[in-house]
C-alpha cells in the first residue's frame, strides 16, 4: 500500500510519502521555513519552490512558505493543498528521481537530516478551546469528585461541554515549563495557602487546527464541519489539580491550566488520516438534530504517554486511542458555532483527555494513579502519584492499518522546578 519513494524510510516511520505533515522550521543558519518531512528528512519547502518545482501551478506558495507560522498558508483552503499534496508525492515517488544536477541543489538547499532542523510553533493560535469529550475521563472524574452513582453530569450527553482556554501559553515540543505556583486548599485545612503546586499532571489530547474563518453569526453545520478543520496535532494539557480543585468552582478551569500546553511540531492533515476513519460510540440518548452526524468521524489513532524521570528511562504510564472520543470533532465545531460565535484559521480546539475504557488507558495521572491512592512504579524504582520535577513527559501517536502508518511523532515537555 505504501507509495515508495526515493527518499530512503526507514521502517515503522510516522513519515511515509502518504503523511506529507507540516510544520515550521529553523535550520541551522537560523533561517525559518515551512517544512515536511519524508522519513527522517525535513524538507523546506521554500526553498524547494525556490527551485521552480511548484512552477506553473495554480497556486502561488512562495509568500506563504517563507512565513514564521503556517496561517497563511493554512488559509490558502483545501484545494491549493490537495495540488502541493499531489505535487509532493509526485516529485519525491521512486520513479522520478531528480538528476545529478538537480539533487545537488536539492541536497545542498531543501533536504536535511530531520534532526539539525529546530521546530517551532507551527501556528499562531488565535484562539483556543478545550473539551471534555471522552465519557470515560468525565465518568473517571465524575466517581472521584462527585458521585460514583452519578458521575455523569445531567448535561453530558447532551452537548460537548468545553471552555475558552488561553492561546498565548500554548507552545512547541521541547520547551520546558516551569511548575507553576498558586492557592490550593490543603486537606482539612479552612484557608488556602500560597504555594508550588504538588499536584502536576499531563492531559493525553489531540488538537484540530481551523483551517477557514467564518464571519460572526455564522454557524458551521455539522455536515460541513470538516471543510473548515486543517489537521492534527499532539497536545498536553498540563493540569496542576489542586489549584484546579481549590479555583474551578463556578466558572471553570483557570490559573491551573494556563501556565503551559504542548503542542506536537508537524500537523498532520485530514487527507492524510482518511484511510483511519472509523465509527463512534453509539451516542445514547439520541443527540438533538444540529449535533447529529453520519458517516465515519473518529479516527483510529493509537496514543501513549511516557514519564521520562532525569538521566533516566523512558516509562510507558499510559496506552490509549483517539477512537474513543464520545463526542466527535463535527459535532465539536458544530456546537461551538451553533450560537454564531465566529471561528478564525489558526483556532485551536483540543478533545479534552482521551481515556479508554481499561485502567491502563486513562489519560492522566489524577486516573491512572486515582488521585495518588495508586502510585505508579517506574523502572528505577521510583513511584509517581504525579508528575516530578525534570521528569520529562511523552506523547506520541500513529495510525497503523494495512502496512500504512501515519505518525505524529512526539510532543515532549520537561517540568522545572517552581519558582522560590
Ligand atoms: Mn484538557
């Protein structure tokens, strides 16, 4: 099934010739650009245009290439990237390698070892939502904080439940955040106290990226809902839960989600995670008419988390699957322009924690240790309830299916120490 191309792949990469994912990055004379990425090569693709590859076609990328981000050329639309996409699987396919004269240039200008290339934020995030979409995390967090009876708010399965996040604290794989500080109410105690949170966690989620604006007033229909979605990225949403149990009453998530999310560097378009498309959850009671979809609208991607303590090795803590979402990314859109609330290309919208169904698939320590009841052993010995100082947390994702695999590759995030 896979396409084979004359740039060598090494088996079991997140980048065939069929992912073609999209990012922004730095080589080292310090010159950004948009890239992908075939195997273990970053391609810059401004410098690529630059050799008259994309000459004659219908598009004109040479402006959009060569910007810090990749809104502009996100906001290009769905059929100038179906002609690079095209375009791109043509020049690089095994039977038409590049002559001598050509490949010298290539070799010296577009292509580089994956690794010599920095990474930066792919997009400006001009908005940020995140849900709460898998009913086995709100179930897990219904039980632990509310009722075990009825861990399910009345309104769950009703709507997407979400809230407005903070752009500006969004960053890319490799930046390291600091523990934040904050107010927590100890156990007992009857006043808070100020202070490093003691209870840092990480938030397995994908994010979509918009990929088309809309004017205020204008809903999206879930019909629709996928012409305005550009593609996917890895995301952790790191959680300090006892600034988050001490402030969320009544209007939600604040200080103990803003200090720091992680996005993965490459986005991975819709088109190249169209052969993983399966069915939801049976949705039960039916959803009202402006929520209801057809078709395949989830996507079987394959997720873990590791715990990566200093000097030490990787920890599987936590293997899930996107697949289970409850609330798929239509209805999502959906939803949140149904009121007419306007959407902007660059808008970010996170899942919300993607837990599974078994104890080992949850996707956060507050589940998988059951608010510290039960620490998880590392390989060394240690024990974590949560999340330390300089341990560096993982995520990574594919989706696998007849010798195809699409990969995102990793998100990763080392915690420092809070402030004194
Ligand atoms: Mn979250």
């Amino acid at each position: 099934m896979n396409i084979k191309s004359w740039i060598e792949i090494p088996a079991g990469s997140d980048f065939p010739i069929e992912n073609l994912p999209f990012g922004i990055g730095r080589n080292r004379g310090g010159q950004f650009a948009a890239y992908t990425r075939i195997g273990d090569t970053a391609v810059n693709l401004s410098a690529l245009d630059g050799l008259g590859v994309f000459a004659g076609m219908e598009f004109d990328f040479s402006v959009a290439f060569r910007q810090p981000v990749l809104n502009d050329f996100i906001a290009m639309g769905k059929a100038a990237h179906r002609v690079l996409r095209n375009a791109l699987q043509a020049f690089f396919a095994a039977g038409s390698k590049p002559d001598a004269i050509l490949m010298e240039s290539l070799t010296e200008k577009v292509l580089f070892p994956a690794a010599s290339v920095e990474m930066l934020m792919p997009v400006k995030v001009t908005d940020y939502t995140d849900f709460y979409s898998s009913i086995e995390h709100a179930t897990n967090v219904g039980k632990m904080f509310r009722d075990p009876a009825n861990a399910l708010l009345p309104n769950w399965r009703h709507l997407p439940v979400g809230y407005h996040g903070r752009a500006s604290s969004i960053v890319v794989s490799g930046t390291e955040i600091r523990r934040p500080r904050g107010q927590t109410l100890p156990a007992g105690a009857d006043a808070p106290v100020f202070g490093p949170g003691k209870m840092l966690d990480f938030e397995l989620e994908m994010a979509f990226v918009v990929g088309r604006s809309t004017n205020l007033g204008e809903p999206v229909a879930a019909a629709d809902a996928e012409d305005y979605i550009f593609g996917f990225l890895l995301f952790n949403d790191l959680s300090a839960r006892d600034i988050q149990s001490w402030e969320y009453v009544p209007l939600g998530p604040f200080l103990s989600k803003n200090f720091g999310s992680v996005v993965s560097p490459w986005i991975v378009t819709l088109e190249a995670l169209e052969p993983f498309r399966v069915k939801g959850p049976e949705q039960e009671p039916a959803v009202l008419p402006y929520l209801r979809t057809e078709g395949l609208r989830n996507f079987d991607i394959s997720l873990e988390v590791l715990i990566r303590p200093e000097n030490g090795a990787e920890n599987v803590v936590c293997r899930s699957n996107f697949r289970h979402m409850y609330w798929n990314i239509c209805q999502q859109l959906a939803h949140h322009t149904v009121n007419g609330c306007n959407i902007t290309t660059g808008d970010l919208y996170a899942s919300g924690t993607i837990s599974g169904p078994e104890p080992g698939s949850y996707g956060s320590m507050l589940e998988l240790t059951w608010r510290g009841a039960n620490p998880i052993r590392l390989s060394d010995g240690t024990e974590r309830k949560f999340v330390n100082d300089h341990d560096t947390v993982i995520i990574r994702g594919y989706a696998a299916k007849d010798g195809l695999r699409i990969g995102f590759g990793e998100c990763t995030t080392k915690i420092l120490p809070a402030l004194t």
